[in-house]
C-alpha cells in the first residue's frame, strides 16, 4: 500500500442557546440525528457511520458537508477534535454561509483550524464576511490546550444584536451589530457546513509548510449530530425566538473573553494599518 496522508475530521453539530444557560449546558438540549436526517454531502466524500461523520482529504480531494437546511440566525456549535501529529497545511472549517445563494453578496462566519507540525499548537482564524465585502475580517488565537487529545465545543451566536465565537463557554470574539457596519453585518439566510481541504499555499507558515501526504494518516472522531436553529420559511420555537433575543454577554463572559484577548490574540485586523490604511468602522 502507498502512503498516502489522510485526515479524517468526525464533527457533531450542536445548535441552541436559551438566554442565562451556557453553550455547553445545552448541549444535551436537542435531541440526536443522523447525518442522513440533517446534513449532505457537498463535495468529496464524507463517509457517514450513523451519527458519525468523516471527513477526508487526501491526493486525490478534500470534502465537505452542509446542512440541508438554511437558518436565519441561531446559535451553531460543532465538537470538534483535530487531527493530531504533522498537518502543516491542511484547513480544517466549521462555518455558515450563504455564498451558494448571494455569490456577489454573501455573507460568512468561518471558524479555521490551520494546520502545525508535530508538537505545534494549533492556531484558530476566525473570519468574519458582510454583504459581499472582499475584506475579511480576519483574527488570530493561539489554542491554550490541545486540541487534538480530546473533544472541545467550538461555537457561533448569531443574531441581530450581535455575533459572538465561543470555545466551549469561553468567548473569544464579539461583534455588535451597529449603525457603522449597515450592511456589513451578517443579514441574510445562511446554511452550516464544514470541510477539510488543502492550503498549502497559505495555511502555515504563509504557505512555506504545505501539506505532506507522507505523514498520514490524520484522524480526528467524533460523534452526536445535532441540529437546531431558525430555519428560513418556518414558524421559530420558543427556544429559537431566546437565541434572537439574547443582546449581550453576561458578565462572566466579558471577563473571560478580556482574558482570551489579552493572552490569546496574536493578530487581529483591526491593528493591520499595513492591509488596512484606513480602519473598520467597528475599529474606532
């Protein structure tokens, strides 16, 4: 048998948030569904065992998945363990998007894992796309644990208020819609997906630790599919109107997202005068 280098990705899609209890509380919230009920295949392979779902990028292709169904705000939760050992180069993403249905307008939220050599934590880009804007405002962590020895809850609330990232219960980046943004706030209908591929050209390193297929294979499992959100046409539950109504963090979150920014952030747009002469509105 060749070598060939193989990342298996195994996500669990956890969505609802109901104001004053935490991401993670609620995971239990929601009942469980299987890949088949809630998501397709939208490119490659992923290879569905139930609710468990594998993700594969190797030589030949990447793959990917989106949910069958598209949301207007919610709260989007995937635990995710990442491939371990050598990934320089490989991307590995949980987002919402709407690029399929407003090419020229579109909105997206993206979580990115970013792939290190051995030994290497990993590093988290969060981005964040507005009505179609082509500059993305892009942010960098560095992870304070290993996230590939165990399962941790990387989280999306979207709402009109705000859009808040979250690992497990921890906060690591809000924005709040304001008058400043207008357009440039995520407003439209979007679908989650997640997907694995090769970004050799730019992932590590600035592109100088492409992908080696010679160190796979790379698994990642995980399980517990769950679905939960504002579907677009439908009537929203009780718990999906809380998602919509929640304004701001409580004041735990505040301290903890303080302590993400001081101790975590290595980049942020918002400080790129190079890429950015003149600042976001949101900047200021």
């Amino acid at each position: 048998m060749s070598i060939r280098g193989i990342v298996l990705i195994t996500i669990a899609v956890c969505i609802g948030l109901v104001h004053g209890q935490s991401a993670s509380s609620l995971a239990g919230s929601f009942p469980s569904t299987t890949f088949e009920q809630t998501c397709a295949a939208s490119w490659g392979q992923p290879n569905s065992q139930g609710s468990v779902i594998q993700l594969k990028l190797d030589q030949a292709s990447g793959s990917g998945i989106e949910s069958i169904h598209t949301y207007f705000y919610g709260f989007f939760s995937a635990l995710i363990k990442l491939p371990a050992s050598y990934s320089a180069g490989v991307v590995t993403a949980f987002y919402i998007s709407n690029y399929d249905t407003f090419p020229h307008i579109h909105d997206e939220v993206d979580f990115e894992f970013l792939g290190v050599a051995a030994g290497t934590p990993y590093l988290l880009q969060t981005n964040i796309y507005g009505d179609g804007s082509a500059k993305g405002r892009e942010e960098r962590i560095n992870l304070w644990f290993d996230a590939t020895a165990d399962f941790h809850r990387y989280s999306i609330l979207w709402n009109s208020y705000q859009l808040v990232f979250f690992i497990d219960d921890i906060p690591i980046r809000r924005m709040a819609r304001s008058g400043e943004l207008g357009h440039q706030y995520p407003s439209k209908p979007m679908k989650a997906y997640s997907s694995i591929w090769d970004g050799s050209n730019w992932a590590t390193d600035g592109g100088h630790s492409p992908v080696n297929y010679a160190y796979g294979p790379f698994v990642a499992s995980f399980t517990d599919l769950k679905l939960q959100g504002c579907e677009e046409g439908s009537i929203c539950s009780e718990q999906q109107n809380e998602i919509s109504s929640i304004r701001d963090l409580t004041e735990q979150q505040k301290n903890d997202l303080a302590w993400v920014r001081e101790n975590h952030l290595t980049y942020t747009y918002c400080n790129d005068r190079q890429r950015y002469p003149i600042p976001f509105p949101e900047c200021s």
